[in-house]
C-alpha cells in the first residue's frame, strides 16, 4: 500500500508542478491582454479556475499523505504514545468512512447524465474534466490515508 502510496504522490507532485504552472501563465497572459493589447481573452479565467479546481484537490491528497493538514493538537500533547496512537487510529478511520461517502456521491455526481452533457460556456470542454477533480483527488486522498492506517496499525510512525 505504500508504495502505491508513494507511486500516487509522485504523479500528484509533477501534475501539481505542471498545473501551476499553466495557471500562472495563463493569468499572466490574461492580464497581458486585458491591459495592455486592450483584448482580454475570454477563456482565461474559466480554465484557470478549472486549473486551480484540480490543484486544489491534489493538493489536499498531497496534505494527508503528508500529515500537513491542520490540526488541534491541544489534547494530544498531553497523552501517552498508546493513547496518541490510539486517537491516531480513531481519526484515520473516522476520515475514512468520511472519504468513502464523498467519493460515493462524487463518482455519483459526476458519472450523471446531466453533468455527462454538460459543457463549460467559455471553451465549451466538456464538464465532467474539471468535475472529475472532486473524486480523482478524493480517490487519491483514500489511497494516501489508508496508506498512512496501515503504517498506524504497523506502528511504524507515532505522531
């Protein structure tokens, strides 16, 4: 599980690299063209919300496989090792059960007719690309916590 772990977050890294990347030069054009060629393009700031919709739930894959998600730690400070490990355990598979339920009605959502037929108003893509962020980045995220479970169960890291 690790590895494909690893395997994931290694394309999620370079795909996160090359999706910013796009996205800073498209707003740098959009802005390029707006105030200085006086001729805004139309389909810039459509794609880069598309573009940051998928960097966006990469990079909350990327966070848990990680650890760097925000936390409040306050109680855990003040526990044994058992006792963090044990919590540990709990909030893994209460994020679990609750990844599993959004990637039910994600897959649901985006496998549905009406976003089937649906296109984007400025560049007409079809709208399920950029839908399919939501449980690309979910399934990912599931890969990466069920990863970091098996590590827990292993106790291999304790945090």
């Amino acid at each position: 599980m690790k590895a494909l772990s690893n395997h994931i977050s290694t394309i999620e890294k370079y795909l996160a690299i090359v999706l910013m990347f796009a996205m800073a030069v498209i707003v740098a054009l959009a802005v390029l063209f707006r105030y200085v060629l006086n001729a805004p393009l139309s389909w810039a700031g459509e794609v880069s919300v598309f573009l940051l919709i998928w960097v966006s739930f990469i990079g909350g894959s990327l966070g848990l496989k990680y650890k760097s998600q925000a936390a409040v730690t306050i109680i855990i400070d003040y526990v044994s090792a058992r006792a963090k490990r044990i919590i540990a355990i709990i909030a893994h598979l209460l994020m679990l059960l609750f990844l599993i339920l959004l990637l039910y009605y994600s897959y649901t959502w985006v496998l549905s007719p009406g976003v089937a037929f649906q296109r984007s108003s400025a560049i007409l893509l079809p709208m399920w690309i950029p839908f399919s962020a939501v449980p690309i980045g979910l399934t990912f995220a599931g890969i990466h916590l069920l990863s970091n479970l098996v590590d827990l169960f292993r106790e291999e890291d304790v945090q």
